[in-house]
C-alpha cells in the first residue's frame, strides 16, 4: 500500500527529546518527504502533539521506531491517506 500522508498523536517528556530530534529521526525514514510537528498539549511532565508526515510508501513500522527511539511515544493514527493521489478530507454538515 502507498501510504502517502500520516497524522500521529505522539507525546514526549517536557525536557528530552526536543523537536528537532525528533524532526531528525523521522526525516531519516525513506520515503519521507515533508514533516509537520504541531504542540496541541503542554502539561507539568509532557508535551502532545500531531505529527504530520507525507511522503511516498511511507513506512508506518520504521516511522514508529525512529520516532519512539528518541524517546517519544506514538498513540495513535489519527489520519491515513494512501493510494495514487492525497485526497483532502472534507467536513461534512449535518
């Protein structure tokens, strides 16, 4: 499967690792082509965030180890998008 974009919900300690090394990690996996850590939570012992990859025949494996050998967590996928092209998603009104 061509899996082209990932959001993660990922959390890591206050002080250790910082953004950049996990920036870092991830941008080491193959296929990775662009990278967007967002700070959604910040509390007494951990930050949150979304973690946005794109990319082409993203590797979800490699991608979990690189970023949990830093030291952070991954929770969740909390989007997928694969295929041939990158479909936006849509909000729907109810």
């Amino acid at each position: 499967m061509n899996i082209r974009r990932l959001v993660l919900d990922v959390d890591k300690a206050i002080a250790r690792p910082t953004l950049i090394e996990i920036a870092e990690a991830i941008e080491k996996v193959a296929g990775v082509e662009a990278l967007n850590l967002l700070v959604t939570e910040i509390d007494i012992e951990t930050v949150g965030m979304n973690v946005t990859i794109e990319g082409q025949h993203l590797d979800y494996p490699a991608l979990v180890k690189a970023i949990e050998s830093t030291g952070a967590v991954v929770h969740s996928i909390d989007q997928l998008v694969a295929g041939q092209r990158v479909i936006e998603p849509i909000k729907r009104e109810r």
